[in-house]
C-alpha cells in the first residue's frame, strides 16, 4: 500500500500553530512527534520528521495489514487538520474584516468608551478595566483603566483566550487556572489574578475583542456579575456601532476618519473625471507623547484643539481636515498642485510653531512634521494618495522634524504600486526558519506591504513574509522603518 504523498505534501506546506491530533496507537503514538505536538507552517523539518516516525512505526509491525491501518490513520489525521487549519485561517480572516469596517483601530481615546471601563471599575470594585481590540498580531485598549501600556503583544493577552472561544471568559484565581497561570500577564507585568472578560461580537457573530474587568488578587464572581458585565460590552458594541455613524472627532471638530476618507475619496474620483489637481497634507504633531506626560492629558488636548483651529484658518473653505490618529491629521487640497500644496504647508508648519499655550506660570508650544503629496495617473485610489502621503510625512521627521517633505517616486519603479488597505493576519520568518514574529498586514500590492508590529526591533533588514489566509508566501526587503511600522519591497 502506498503512502498518501499528496496529504503529507499539503502538511508540510501548511502553516501556524495547529494541534495535530494524536493517533491513538499507543507506544507507536507515544514516541512520534503527531501526538499532542504542533506543526507550524512553513517549516516542512517537522513534517519530514513526522514522515520518518511512521517509516519507523511500520517497521515495528510484520502485518501489512496493520501497516496499511496505520498509513491510512496518518493521512487521515493530517488532512483533517489541513481542512481544519484553513477553515480556522479563513475565519480568522472575516474577523479581521468585521474589525476592519469599524475602522477604529489606533484611534484617539473617547469619552463614551472611557465612561464604560470606569463604570466597571466602579460597578465590579476592580482596579483595571479595558476595552480591548485584537487584530493579527495584538491586543489594542480603545480604553483602558489602570493599564499603563496601550497595547501588548497577543502572548500577553488573557483577552485573546476570550476571542479564540467567542465565549466569556472568568478566571477567579489565575495562579491555578491552566488556562492563563503561564501568561506573562499573571506570572509578571501587571500580575493579574482575577479576569472576567466578554467577547464583543459583531451582527454576524465575530469576536473582534473584549471588555474585560480584572485585579490583582484573586476573587469570585457570580452569574449575576457575569451579567451586568455582559450588558455593559453590548454597550461597547452599540457605541461602535454609532461611531460608525458620527463624521466629526469630538475633540477637535475636524472630520472622523472615516468621514474623511469617504469624502476624500469621492474628491478623487470628481477631480480624475474633471481632469483637475488634488494634494494631500499629512501632519503630525512632533513628540506629542512629551507633552501629554510632562503637562497631561487635558493639555495635550488643548494643543490639538489649537492645531486645527490653526489649520482651519490657514486654508480655503472648500478643503477638508480629518482626524486620522491620535495627533495625527490629513488637509485635503482640490484644485492644488503639489508645489502650491507644499506652499500650504510651510505656512501651516510656521503657525502651528507659533502657537503658545499657557500652562501654570508658564507657556508651551509645539511643531509639526508635514507630508505633501499629488495626484497623478497612478493614483487610482485614496489609500494610495494617504500612504504616499505618509511616507513623505515619515522623511519629513527622519529628517529632523518640523519640517515639510514632497512624497518622490522610487527611482527605478517597473510598476506602479498600487497598494489597497487591507487588515491580514501574518508572521515573518528568519534566522533560517528558527524565528518567527507575528505581526498585520496593513497594506497590499503586488510589489510589497506595509506591516505592523508590536515593536520593530530586532526584525532583520531581508525575511519571510506569511500572509496566513491567503497562504501567501513572499521573501521582503525592508524599504522603510519606524517603531511599530515596516515598508517593504517584495522580491
């Protein structure tokens, strides 16, 4: 009887973390790296290894027919957990999507969000409570309470286990919960021992997070807690539910992202079919971090305030301010070439630079770092109007900050790249497949990605980039790099 190649060809080429099932053949099972280990994708050495072991579990036995049973139990067993891991990948991926129409990632704090975590703060007599948002590679507070950090990676994510099973989740001890008593959450950093989580779902059934009450010593928790709590995460949901609605930020009265990006596309469209300019300006507030921790938060949102009032006076009626981020803004320019775009901007570098805020007995100030983009043939979408806005913004600061910089083409470009915003869960390989990162797939084109991480550090200059749901594999060049962000080329 002949061994199913084509089963074991398709383990070897799979990826990430999936259990492949034990095969229930006692001492033969025991000693084979199939029962209870995990083949990760795409090192093919544990398949291989995999492959020997049953070479091996077949010369155990004389009986062809006991050979054939165990061939086929080993085909067996890997193909249905194939079709389970790509059932798995594929779900993944609509949970990114659903995450993705909310559009709420890496944007600013809310009140209707904050009001929330300090009412379970108040409601449950916890000393951390959060909102969190899980994307490909980790965990994002929308709000959070008594957390220091506004993400972590999805190791230290006990709100992860919540997602993964789309159902609540409470550990009243987590120092004897198998579940997370080796999470770095519980062993170290916040030393969590109590959690209650509940997952957000969408209308369509996606967990794109939680809203999690936690503390530092262990506690029990009735199902009559387990509800409030419950009703309290519909909340959530019903606030990014009208968020989605809402066109203006709260805070500074410039247009929600999504709003602008709506507005900003359909700018695009109209100037493409009149045959007339656009510019993009992307700013951003230079070490607004600084600010925030020297002089607060109620500071901080003063500066942004003055901001766009300063932009606002500074440009005509007829062009748009958005909120992309946290101090992060775009200006959209009709009927404005580049040069005269980057005119705009050096006006409004030098009024923000002039602007002074009195704190105490004294008085702040601060600068912006521009970038200046425009529309030509290649343009065929806003995303790509905004991401080479962005990397013109991210010369800017490379050079120096408070300073304006013009987006320039690559200078050999065999094509244009054109990039489309996605959200795609990923991992780079290295180190000869010994290292592996998780990380988002922001963006996508044929000639390369944008890639979100954690951190950057310690991630090579030439990888492997594995889109899991699209079973894409693509060797990278690091083109462009910043803490949480890499531009790269494909080779």
């Amino acid at each position: 009887m002949e061994i199913n190649t084509d089963a074991i060809d398709r383990a070897r080429a799979f990826v990430v973390d999936k259990p492949i099932l034990g095969l229930g053949l006692g001492e033969a099972s025991a000693a084979s790296p199939v029962s209870g280990e995990t083949l990760r994708r795409p090192d093919r050495q544990q398949s291989t290894v995999m492959l020997m072991n049953l070479t091996l579990m077949q010369d155990r036995y004389t009986d062809r027919q006991d050979r054939g049973s165990i061939e086929r139990s080993f085909t067996l067993v890997i193909e249905m957990q194939v079709d389970k891991a790509q059932a798995d990948d594929a779900r993944e991926q609509e949970r990114l999507c659903a995450l993705d129409r909310y559009d709420v990632l890496d944007t600013p704090p809310e009140e209707a969000f904050d009001r929330i975590t300090r009412l379970v703060r108040r409601v449950f007599n916890v000393p951390i409570s959060a909102i969190s948002l899980i994307d490909g590679h980790r965990q994002w507070f929308k709000s959070r309470q008594g957390i220091d950090v506004l993400e972590t990676d999805l190791t230290q994510s006990v709100c992860y286990l919540a997602v993964k099973q789309e159902q609540p989740l409470v550990v009243e001890n987590a120092l004897v919960d198998p579940r997370v008593c080796d999470n770095p959450s519980v062993t170290g950093g916040l030393r969590l021992r109590f959690y209650a989580g509940i997952p957000l779902l969408t209308p369509e059934g996606h967990a794109i997070g939680t809203l999690c009450a936690a503390d530092t010593e262990p506690r029990s928790f009735s199902a009559a807690d387990l509800d409030i709590l419950s009703d309290l995460a519909t909340l959530v949901m019903s606030e990014l539910e009208l968020r989605m609605l809402a066109t203006a930020d709260a805070l500074t009265g410039a247009m929600s992202r999504r709003t602008f990006r709506d507005e900003a596309g359909r700018a695009l469209s109209l100037a493409q079919r009149h045959d007339h300019d656009l510019s993009l300006l992307m700013l951003d507030l230079d070490h607004f971090k600084q600010v925030n921790d020297a002089h607060g938060h109620g500071t901080g949102d003063r500066l942004l305030r003055e901001t766009v009032a300063v932009c606002r006076a500074g440009i005509r009626t007829s062009d748009m301010i958005g909120r992309l981020g946290g101090e992060e803004f775009a200006i959209l320019l009709p009927h404005t070439k580049p040069s005269a775009a980057l005119a705009v901007a050096e006006k409004l570098r030098s009024s923000i630079a002039g602007v002074r805020l009195s704190v105490g007995p004294g008085s702040i100030s601060g600068t912006a770092s521009f970038g200046v983009c425009g529309i030509d043939r290649s343009v065929h979408h806003i995303d790509t109007l905004l991401q080479r806005a962005d990397a013109a913004l991210f010369a800017a600061k490379a050079d120096g900050r408070n300073r304006c910089c013009v987006w320039q083409p690559p200078v050999v470009e065999t094509a244009p790249d054109q990039r489309r915003r996605v959200l795609k869960g990923g991992r780079i390989v290295f180190n000869a497949g010994r290292s592996t990162i998780d990380c988002t797939v922001r963006s996508l084109s044929q000639l390369g990605a944008a890639i979100d991480f954690v951190s950057t550090e310690g991630v090579p200059e030439r990888f492997k980039l594995h889109i899991l749901a699209d079973d894409l594999h693509r060797s990278c060049q690091v083109a462009a790099r910043s803490d949480k962000r890499l531009e790269v080329t494909f080779a």
